[in-house]
C-alpha cells in the first residue's frame, strides 16, 4: 500500500459510512431498535477510522489544489466548504445523540438526531463527491513541496 491509496481509501470509508447511516434510519423507522444502534455504532466507527487515514495521508502528502477546470472551481470550493464547516458541526452533535441515546434519553435522542442525521450523512456523501472530483473527474496534479514524506513508495538514488 502506498500514500497515494488513501482518498480512494477515504472515499471507500466514506461511502461505508453513508450506507451504514442510510440503514440505520430504515431500521429505525421499521422500529428495530437494535438493528439501528448497531448500524450507527458501525457508521461512527467507519468515520473514526476515515478520520485516522484522512489526517495520515494529508500529514504525509499534503493537499491537492482543485485548479483545473477553472469553470467548475466555485463549484467544488462551495461543495469543499460546506463539507469542511459541516464536519466540524456534527461532530459535537454526533456525541450528543450517542449520549442522549446511551442513557435511555430517546425523545432527546430523536430531538438531536433530527439534525445529526442528514448533516452526517451530507458529509459523508459529500466526502465521496470531493475525492470523485479531485481525483476521478478532474485528476489534479499533486503540488510540489507539500506534505511531509514522498507520495510514492519510490527509493531516490542519489545522482553521480
């Protein structure tokens, strides 16, 4: 495995998290309580590990710049933003309805999870629009300099 597999495989964890949110609601509104627990437990635990690739590849490979087609740059930047701020936001309400649900506190549960829910499963449906972008659409080339080990598993020889 090389630095370069990881937004496919942060795509691939995004996506895995998007279908487990998609199932919990079903079961949920067919009132399979465990069924719906298990799915979401699934959902945070597919984000928590796309968190841990998602921060190992961009410590060490940096970012990659949308520049081209400059005519749909607003649009990936506005679809980038929304993600980026949104991410943040569900992350303390993420915690919330985890909590609230623990404790048997299911009317507060539902009441946070009303938002939680589609905000979660915009990121993570998003999460997988950006790498399709960035990396399948438009390919971008990686900028040089950025990130803090080499992209490839290449060994360099020194030049004679």
């Amino acid at each position: 495995m090389s630095v370069t597999d990881f937004p496919a495989i942060n795509a691939s964890l995004n996506g895995l998290s998007s279908l487990f949110l998609l199932i919990g609601y079903v079961m949920i509104r067919k009132g399979r309580q465990i069924a719906h627990r298990n799915c979401m437990i699934a959902a945070f635990s597919t984000s928590v590990v796309f968190l841990a690739c998602y921060l190992t590849y961009h410590y060490l490979a940096g970012s990659t710049r949308f520049v081209e087609p400059q005519w749909f740059r607003p649009i990936y930047l506005t679809i980038l933003l929304t993600h980026t701020v949104l991410a943040v936001v569900i992350v303390p309400l993420i915690f919330m309805s985890f909590s609230r649900a623990l404790k048997g506190r299911y009317e507060l549960h539902k009441k946070i999870s009303r938002w939680t829910w589609p905000l979660w499963m915009y990121v993570s449906v998003t999460g997988v629009v950006i790498y399709l972008l960035l990396y399948q659409i438009f390919p971008q080339q990686k900028s040089a300099g950025t990130g803090t080990a080499p992209i490839t598993e290449e060994v360099s020889q020194p030049v004679r």
